[in-house]
RNA sequence: GUGGACGUAGCUCAGCUGGUAGAGCACAGGAUUGUGGCUCCUGCGGUCGUGGGUUCAAUUCCCAUCGUCCACCCCA
C-alpha cells in the first residue's frame, strides 16, 4: 500500500468495469419497463437550493437535520446535493409547467447524496430509480406502480420479495390520530427510550417504527392509524388492495408502516428483503397529495416510488441473478510483418459490415501464443487469424475458442457472413 | 453520531507466545521456431494503512489517526 494517496470520499464507490456491464443491464431494463407503462424520463440537477430539500422532505427528519451535503456556492447561496429525487422532480414539474397537462407519469435514475455511516446497502453517494406520476387522484394509479415494480422483479428472476403496504390517510386524519397516539404515548412514557421521547414532539408516528424492543411492546397497544382514516382513504386503500389481489399481487398490510419523510399521505409502501442484511428496502413509495401545492404549484396529487439500485444489484448478486457481461464475439490475432496496418483496416471493414459485431483487436504485439492467451481471456468465443501467411494469400483464419472445431481458412466475404451468423445466433 | 471486528503483493489470504515476510490467483517469459484453455518451470511484484511509543529488535505488543466491513440510528 502506497502512503498518502488519494482516496475516494468515504462512502462514495467507484463502480469498475467487472460491474458496470450489470449495472448497465438494470438501467436498460428499467428504462424498457417505464417506457412500458408510459412513464417519460426526466433529467434533473445534482444540486438544488437547500431550501427546497428542507420544505419538501420536512424540517424534522434526519435527512434534513444531519444527513444533507450543504453548501454555499461563490454567491453565497445555500445549495445541497440532492438526497432523494421527488423533490428536484417537483421542481422542476411546477418550474416548467408540466402539471398542467395531468397524468404525467416520469421517471428518472441517478445518484442521490446523504451523509450517513456507511454500511451495507447504504452509502454516501447511492443511485435510485424513480417514478413519479401527477394529477391522477385514484387508487389505480398506485396500483399500476405496484405492478411495475412486481413486474421487475419477474423480469429480473427476483423471488421472495416482500410487499408491506399501509394508509396514512388524509392530512387531517392524521392530525386526529397524531393526537391520539400521543395521548396513549405519554400515558407510557417511562417505557419510551431518548429517541422516541424526542420524536413525541418532533414525528410521534415514526415511533411506530421503532427497532427498540421495548418500544415497540408500547406501540403494540397503541391505537392504528388504519383504524381511523377518513372514509375517502379508507375507500383508496380497499380499493388498491382489491386491485392488488385482483392482479395476483400478494401484500402485507403492515399498520405501522411509515415512512420517513413528511410529504407521504395515504398509501405508503415498501419491497424488503431478508437477504441484504439490515438495510433491506429495495423500493419505497407512495402518494404524497399535498406537496405540489405545498410547493407553490397547482393543488396536484402525486404517487411515486424510488428504488435503490446499489441494493438491487447486491440482491440479484446474493440470489445468483447478475446479468452477465457481454463478451466479445471475436479476437483479431496479428502477428507478422504488416499485419498491425492490415488488421486495423481489416476490423473496421468487419465492424461496417457486421453491425453489432463485438470486435477486440490485438494491441501491442505479442507471439501467436500470447495473443492467443489474450484471445482466451478475452472471453470472445472465436479468434481471427491474421499472420504473415494470411496476409500473403489474402485469408484470414477463423478459429472456435469455445466449443469444439478446427481452424478455418477463409476469404474475407466468408467470413463476413460466418461473423453475421455469430452475432445473430446470440451469446455464445 | 454510537458500538464491535478488521487493515500484510493488483486480488483472496497465511504468518504460533516479538528476531526486518509467504502461498494461491493474476501478470510476463519458457517447456511447444505461427495458435489459447490442462500441466510443469522461471520471473515480476510488499518501507506489512499511517504516525508515535515500549524493546537490543515490532508485521507481531501499546496509543493515536485514517480507511474498510457489520450492527445501532435512519433509509433506497
């Protein structure tokens, strides 16, 4: 190990090659999945004022208070990186007026920013796919999120994900049962470790979700928020639930379920996994009614969900599941006086005429049998021969590395069509 | 922010109670004068995270610091 040099920001990864082939692979599968359901990509800043973070999520939630990279830029304005993707998106919707036309469905994808400890499946910079959808106040909406995402999971050879769901129902209700836990928290007070007994008055609903065991006999008795919604969210979410069960979605209605940040109201919900450890959401939603007006636009209803790709692809690698990399159909072996020249020009005649073609040229010399290594480790199912021999009789050698076979000698036109067989006939 | 474990070659790791370092993989070359995958041989590669302390002597013991991992908290 070298001293002093420059390492990465804690918590902030890079993502190598041997990765980034099954990264690419998840992204194109979920921009094919939104593209499914309609869904437009939008493409927003990194950074946005600081203010804005601090409206949207909500002045009490830990993002806000400690997890936030803030800043001031040479004007002396207060700037953050964005730590999660609805609040830039609604911006942006009200910034640019595209609430007016209603069902926007959009979705984006990229690397949100929180300055926690890391662990696993939690990091500093982290990438989330988004969904957001506007102006559709109905049940079917949240539902035809579900079914993306369980669509995903079908899509990716995903099983045994869990779908927890719950209503947070109207802002008003919440307020009454806001008050009503209250009251039977601080009948139990003794019993409430520091944190909890801070949130009493800070966000006593997300006492619900507390780890704390003896915490969480008191929620045990306490009274659920699902039992007193107001009728409309009460319709809203039998109705999602018919839905669900209707499209053979399993759920699990999981009363203390709440999410971390302020703007949700109504439905709520959450994909877990037991294989990722503690950090075992993979996909969190829900509707947030209230936050478009909230930010200075049309009064708008909205459902969204994120979902974390650095999580994903940990559980498609724990479930054996990782898309593979696409290695390359062919290896140009050059060896001999003038074959560097004539190979060079050869490939960019294969590549013109075999569209698709995966085309590794031998670089940097080397004998037959150290190419022919490089060939190996190319992972590229065939290797092109171009030796001196070759050159002299206008052939090229066409060899298999994979299965069975000889070396072939070849014509380039043979060869063109024996390459465009090879692409067709799909990975090797 | 709190707690625990761990930092030895590019990677994965060994190194018992202190005597200045090893293996496998990878990489390069050879056995095979134009042919890979198997085998064998050779070679390249480390101021043992960093700084300080104890000691005749520290990779080994102590302290600090940085980093990684896991958990708490919280969340994607």
């Amino acid at each position: 190990m070298a001293k002093q040099r420059i390492q990465a920001v804690r918590g902030m990864n890079d993502l190598l090659p041997e990765q980034t082939p099954a990264w690419q692979a998840v992204e194109a599968l979920l921009r094919d999945l939104a593209q499914g359901y309609g869904y437009a990509e939008i493409r927003l800043p990194i950074v946005e004022k600081t203010e804005l973070f601090r409206r949207s999520i909500g002045e009490v939630t830990d993002i806000v208070e400690k997890e936030m990279y803030t800043f001031e830029d040479r004007n002396g304005e207060r700037l953050t990186l964005r730590p999660e993707g609805t609040a830039g998106c609604v911006r942006a919707c009200i910034q640019h007026g595209l609430l007016h036309t209603p069902g926007r469905r959009l979705w984006y994808l990229g690397p949100m920013f929180r300055h926690e400890r890391p662990q696993k499946g939690r990091y500093r910079q982290f990438h989330q796919f988004g969904v957001e959808a506007f102006g559709l106040p109905g049940p079917d909406i949240d539902a035809e999120q579900i079914l993306m995402t369980a669509r995903l999971w079908q899509r990716l050879g995903l099983e045994g994900l869990r779908l927890e769901i719950n209503s947070l129902g109207s802002p008003e209700a919440r307020r009454d049962y806001r008050r009503l836990l209250v009251d039977y928290l601080r009948g139990h007070y003794q019993r409430l470790d520091e944190d909890s007994r801070r949130r009493l008055e800070t966000n006593p609903l997300r006492i619900l979700d507390s780890k704390h065991p003896e915490v969480q006999e008191v929620v045990a008795g306490a009274p659920r928020l699902l039992d007193h919604l107001d009728a409309e969210s009460r319709a809203h979410f039998e109705t999602l639930l018919a839905l669900l069960r209707e499209a053979g979605v399993d759920y699990h209605v999981n009363p203390r379920l709440v999410r971390g940040l302020d703007y949700y109201t109504r439905t709520v919900f959450e994909w877990t996994t037991d294989r990722l450890g503690a950090q075992g959401t993979v996909c969190a939603g829900g509707r947030y009614d209230g936050l478009v007006a909230y930010l200075g636009g049309p009064p708008t209803p909205a459902v969204g969900f994120a979902l974390g790709l650095e999580r994903l692809l940990a559980l498609l690698e724990a479930s054996g599941r990782l898309p593979e990399t696409e290695a390359p159909h062919a290896y140009l072996v050059l060896a001999g006086e003038g074959t560097d020249r004539a190979g060079l020009a050869l490939a960019e005649r294969l590549r013109s005429a075999v569209p698709g073609l995966r085309l590794v040229v031998n670089a940097g010399g080397g004998s037959f049998k150290a190419q022919f290594k490089r060939a190996d480790r190319s992972g590229a199912a065939w290797a092109i021969v171009l030796g001196e021999g070759e050159l002299a009789s206008g052939t090229l050698g066409f060899k298999p590395l994979r299965g069975e076979g000889e070396q072939e000698t070849l014509d380039e036109a043979t060869l063109v069509a024996r390459l465009h067989q090879v692409v067709h006939s799909g990975p090797a």
